[in-house]
C-alpha cells in the first residue's frame, strides 16, 4: 500500500505539471503583473500630489516594467505612444527629484510611506496568491519565482522570506546564500594565523610607560591593553583581511599587501599620552585628533585604535578597517586617496568579515553596528529619492562624507567588487590619473551621473 500510495503521489506531480498548468500560471502572472502595476500607479499619482516627485518616478517606471501597456505609468514617465511604441517625449521632461522644501519633507515621506504600507499588503496578496496557486500545481520554479517577486514589491514579507530559506541573524533576515558566505568567512577567520606572543618592550611602551600585551604575524604587528586571547583574534582578523584583500584584487607575491603596525587602547586618557609622547604630531595636530577612535599614520603604516566606552566589536571592527585602508592605499599608490574609497573598501572587508560596523568614517561617526540591512535601507532611500547623489559622493572632500554617504560609498564598491569585477582594473587605472567619479562612469559605460544612478539602483533591486 505504501509503494502505490508514492506511486499516485509521483503521478499527480508529473501531471501537475502539465503544459495546461503552465500555461495557466502564465495567464495568473500577467494579471497579477497588471493589478500590481495598477497598485503602483495609484501610490505614485499619491506621490506627486505630496511633492514627492522621485518616489513617484520609482512607482511609475516599476510600473511600467510590469505592464507596458499601463498609459498612466508612460505617460507619468514622460512618454508618448508613437506607432504602437512609448518612447520619450522630448518636448517633455519629468522632474525625478523632491520638491518639497526641507522642513515639510519628512512629513510627506511620514504619509507617503503610511500609503505604501497599505498599498504593499494589497500587492502582496496578487503575488501570495499566485504563489499558492503554483505550490498546489506542483510548479516548484514558478512558486519560487512568485515569491521572489513579492520578496522584491514587500521587502519584509514573512511568508516569503520563510518560502525562500531566508535565515536571522543578528536580528536580520538574509538569503541562504549570504548566510553561508558569512558562515564561510567566519571559519576563515578561526582557521587564520593568530600570530606568536612577543615578549619585549615596545617602542611605544618605552615612550609612553603604557604596558601593552604584544603578538606578531606575518606583515601585522600589534599590541594592546587586551587580554591575551583578544590580541589573537584582532591579529587574526587582520591577517584574514589582508588575504582576501590579495584575493578580491588579485595580488601577486610580486606585489604583496604592505605589513601594519597597531596600537590598541582602552580609554582616551591612554590615548592622550600617546598622542603626547609617541605621535610625533605638532600640537595643533594633537588637538584635532584628540577624540578620534582612530589615528592613522603613514611611512611606516601605523595606527592607534581607542575602544572607548564602545564593546570589544569596536576594536575587532578597527583591526579590519585599518588592514584593508593601508592595503588599497598600498596598492594605488596614491599621495591621497579619493574619500569615497578610502571609506568605502575598508566598509566592504568589514561587512564581509564581521557583518557589523562601528568606525563608518575617518572623523568617528558611528554607524548602526549591523551591516546586514544596509541593503534594504539603500534600496528604500533611492525608491524615496532621499539617498545621496553618486555625483555629490565621489566628489565629497576628506570629512566631508556623513554617514548615508558612506553606505551608499560601500555600495558602489560592492557593486564593483561583485557584479562588474570586468571593469575593476580599469576603474582603478582611471581613478590613478584622473577623476574617481568621470572613472567610474566611463568604466561601467555610463554616458552621465543620472545613467549611472539608474545602472546601480537597478543592480541594487537586483541583489539581496
């Protein structure tokens, strides 16, 4: 009985998946493309009345990706049907940013996104019932896709983040393969060289009279008001980012990652006798960076890290930050990096390895300590219009990047370090003769800043 009851299950599944149920779901995916088309123009028609002019761009061309026969969704693009063909109305223009004066914005996007709640359940229940639909007719890549695309319309949708094997951590659910990347990377990081105890007296002790707990490994030397154990895993984590530095970029033995030195501390007080002893800075330097978590040196590369009040991440965070910040100044050879950069590749080692972040930028602004939604947050922003501007961010002078420009900067080198690694030695052989930003257009083929936007908001719907 048990053989023939799996034999009718095997053939119910083989006839599930007829032709006819295909078909089928293919006439349910049109129309639920259609109703949430519909949804889309309705919240972006909202928009524009609330001043909202770039989330209403972002509802329209959503919409109009869904169903191209939608009018209201072209024409609020600024289209105009040309034998049977939208196409741009060049008499028209569109305007994409918000017009809302600065003091009203926030209430405006406080009722826009009160709507897009609204408007996401009702477009989540086209997707969550095609879905249903092909689970029961055994269509398993349909169902997949079904979800995917509810995933991609209600970002936080449960069910689907449950269907799709999405796991927490740290309070964020991520997909099962960046789980498995992050798991990857951790036992990387156990199975790296920790380094060997050294016993005499620094340099920096004998200036300071601090007492420091010393380890060395190859090309990392650090010591620090830690235990034993700590000093380890900060050696480890920097010799780990370092490897996967020589990995991303390709280095060879005969262009090796420049070895570091790092002093860590505990509170400011230490950090003040250092500065007063053993920096070597004139006073007015030592003023500046009186309360800065972390002072980067040069020739030879060293740093002083102060964990502060902050948790022992924030020394762990420092560890990796600092490794990849003197490894990409070593390997562009550049008297001053462009900021972007020098913030935005430390942030991507430090998202890869830690999945947490406490040193965002050069002057100590704290960023939320996961990493693990920064995506969603950049793609909700750019949806809004509220994110900054690639052009303002690759031509942001030294302190001058906050944080959301800082993510946004850890983006852009996501984008190029994952989907475009094509154009990544091109981007840094421009970059060393010229503009950042005119280099990064030119490499990823973008005839303007506005082109670029639109290529990396589209990568950025594109990953998870």
């Amino acid at each position: 009985m048990r053989i023939v009851l799996m034999l009718v299950a095997a053939a119910v599944a083989v006839s599930a998946q007829s032709p006819d149920d295909r078909e089928e779901f293919g006439k349910r995916l049109r129309g639920a493309e259609r109703r949430t088309a519909e949804l889309h123009v309705e919240l972006a028609l909202e928009a524009r009345a609330m001043g909202l002019e770039a989330a209403a761009w972002h509802g329209f061309r959503r919409a109009a990706e869904l169903d191209p026969k939608n009018a209201d969704a072209q024409q609020g693009l600024g289209r105009v049907l040309r034998e049977k063909v939208w196409v741009q109305d060049p008499q028209g223009t569109v305007p994409r940013e918000n017009v809302q004066p600065p003091g009203h914005i926030q209430a405006a996007l406080s009722r826009y996104r009160g709507k897009r709640r609204a408007i996401e359940h009702r477009i989540a229940a086209n997707w969550e019932g095609l879905a249903d639909w092909a689970e029961e007719a055994g269509l398993r890549g349909e169902t997949g896709f079904a979800f995917r695309v509810l995933l991609r319309e209600f970002p936080g949708h449960s069910r689907a983040l449950s269907k799709l094997g999405y796991e927490s951590v740290d309070g964020v659910r991520i997909s099962p393969e960046d789980a498995a990347r992050r798991a990857e990377m951790r036992r990387r990081v156990l199975e790296s060289d920790g380094g060997e105890r050294v016993s005499e007296e620094s340099e920096t002790e004998r200036q300071t009279g601090l007492k420091l707990l010393r380890r060395r490994a190859d090309g990392v030397s650090f010591e620090g008001q830690f235990t034993d154990g700590e000093m380890r895993a900060l050696v480890r984590l920097a010799g780990r980012t370092r490897e996967e530095f020589t990995l991303v970029f390709g280095l060879t033995r005969e262009n090796p990652v420049t070895p570091i030195h790092g002093v860590f501390l505990r509170v400011a007080a230490d950090r003040k006798i250092w500065l007063d002893q053993a920096s070597g800075m004139s006073s007015l330097e030592r003023e500046i960076l009186g309360n800065a978590p972390l002072i980067e040196l040069f020739e030879p590369d060293r740093f002083v890290a102060t964990r502060g009040a902050r948790p022992f991440d924030a020394a762990r965070d420092a560890a990796v930050t600092m490794a990849a910040r003197y490894a990409f100044r070593g390997l562009m050879r550049l008297e001053e990096l462009p900021p972007w950069l020098a913030v935005g590749v430390p942030l991507w080692f430090t998202d890869r390895l830690l999945g947490s972040c406490y040193h965002i930028v050069p002057d100590g602004i704290d960023a939320p300590a996961s990493t693990l939604a920064w995506r969603a947050e950049l793609r909700r922003s750019a949806w809004e219009g509220i994110d900054p501007a690639i052009r303002d961010i690759t031509r942001a002078g030294p302190g001058e990047l906050d944080a959301a420009m800082a993510v946004k900067a850890w983006s852009l080198v996501d984008w190029l370090l994952t989907s475009r690694r094509d154009r990544l030695h091109d981007f840094l052989t421009r970059c060393r003769s010229g503009s950042s930003g005119k280099a990064l257009r030119r490499s990823l083929g973008a005839e303007s800043y506005e082109a670029l936007e639109l290529a990396w908001e589209e990568w950025l719907d594109e990953t998870r």
